[in-house]
C-alpha cells in the first residue's frame, strides 16, 4: 500500500510571530521556517508503518514558494521515498489545497492519505475533512491511534469528551494529532542520502486548479496585551473587584 503524506512550510513554533507594518499579514522574511508540527508525526506515522510492512513507499506532497523543497527534503529524511512539489507563491485556501491533493491522489492513487490535523500558521483544520469530501472517502481526524485490521483501520480519535475508538474502511484519509507518535530526528547519513531522493515538480494548472482566493485579508493585528495581574488581602476584596471591575459577577 502506498501512502501520501501532505506537509506544509510553516514559521517555526519557536519563534515569535511578528505582524507586518502595514498590517497585511505576518512577517516571513528572515524567519526560521520548519515543518509544521502536526505534519511531522503524519509522516512519522507513515514511516512507522512502513518499517511494520504495511506500507511500501511513502509520497511526500507540498504546497508552497519553491523554499517548500526544503520542508519535503526534511520528510525524506526522516524516510520518506520521494516528493511531490507544487510550487505556487501567492496565499492559498484550505478548499484548493484539498483540489489540488485530490488531483495528486487520483495520479499517485495512495491507499491512504496521512495529513496533520492543522496548520499551526492558519490554524484552519480544514483541508483533511475537505479532501475527503472531495475524494467519497472514509476519514478519521484527530487521530492518537491507528491500527490497521483486515476491515481496514481502526482510529483512536481525541474529542471533547475524551477517546472515540471507529473503524473505517480503506483508502481512507487520516489527520493526526499530537499524541500518536514522537517523530524522530533526522541522521546525518539519512540527510546526505535525501538529497538524492527524487522531487516532481508540478503546478496548481497543471493539476486543474484554480488556487485563487475568495477570501480577502483586510487587516492583521497583534491581540491586545494582557493587563497585568494584582494581588488581593481577602476574599471580600476578591469578590469585590469581580463584581465592581471585572462585573462578573
């Protein structure tokens, strides 16, 4: 069974996101760049399930500027097999990512596709559930477990409430969460190895789709600072200040 991977380039979750002067969006230059997060244990999982033999090649699919080469590099060195970069500059919404990995899906034709539940930069959750729509095909999102079975897979979802065990059938598209895996670290062989692993390169066009927005961004603003906190000298003080101040009660 072949697995698609979708990986996204995101601002790293070190670094302290920055809004624009003119208030037009975030600012990307001279920022460190990784993969998403979410995105990293889908392909930990993939990789995972290949060492198990359940899988036998592991396709990598990005959408972005042509440094989004780098985020799919990183996937194959962690073990994916090869990449599919479709390079596309301008700003793009979860419902043409999910076109446009539907048409990559029909030309790879994966038997389960492996998304992150959420991009920590638009923090959409989205495109997973989309491309199901798009594809007639079973999902399981938020998964922290997976175990395929001969009636296809049984997924361990996170919601609200707590755990939600389903069984799908196959192919089916899975988005993960935070706690089904530890991905691992990259070894210095299995970089230098990656650069020779194969990237197709492709394009919104190419695959049929048109990527422009039907949203626009009128305005990005930091969210107003916290006031600070104080100290109060007793109970009757406390419920003072949230009936008077904070008038909560």
């Amino acid at each position: 069974m072949k697995a698609l991977v979708c990986v996204k380039r995101v601002i790293d979750y070190n670094v302290k996101v920055r809004v624009k002067s003119d208030e037009t969006g975030v600012e990307l230059n001279n920022v460190k760049m990784a993969m998403n997060p979410f995105d990293e244990i889908a392909v930990e999982q993939a990789i995972r399930m290949k060492e198990a033999g359940s899988v036998s090649e592991i396709v990598v699919v990005s959408i972005g500027p042509k440094q989004a080469q780098e985020t799919i590099r990183t996937a194959l060195a962690m073990g994916a097999d090869r990449g599919v970069h479709v390079e596309h500059d301008g700003e793009l919404e979860p419902l043409a990512i999910a076109k446009m990995l539907k048409a990559l899906v029909e030309k790879e034709e994966p038997g389960i596709v492996f998304c992150g539940k959420q991009a920590i930069d638009g923090d959409n959750n989205q495109t997973p559930q989309m491309l199901s729509a798009l594809l007639g095909w079973p999902q399981g999102t938020f998964a922290s477990a997976i175990e395929l079975n001969d009636a296809g897979a049984l997924v361990t979802r996170e919601v609200d409430g707590g755990l939600e065990d389903i069984q799908i059938n196959m192919p089916a598209v899975l988005s993960v969460d935070l706690r089904l895996n530890e991905p691992r670290y990259a070894s210095l062989p299995n970089i230098m190895k990656a650069k020779k692993k194969p990237i197709d390169a492709t394009s919104p066009a190419d695959l049929g789709v048109d990527p422009a927005p039907r949203l626009t961004t009128l305005k990005v603003t930091e969210p107003p600072a916290r006031a600070a906190g104080v100290k109060v000298a007793s109970v009757a003080e406390l419920v003072a200040k949230l009936r008077d101040e904070a008038k909560v009660l």
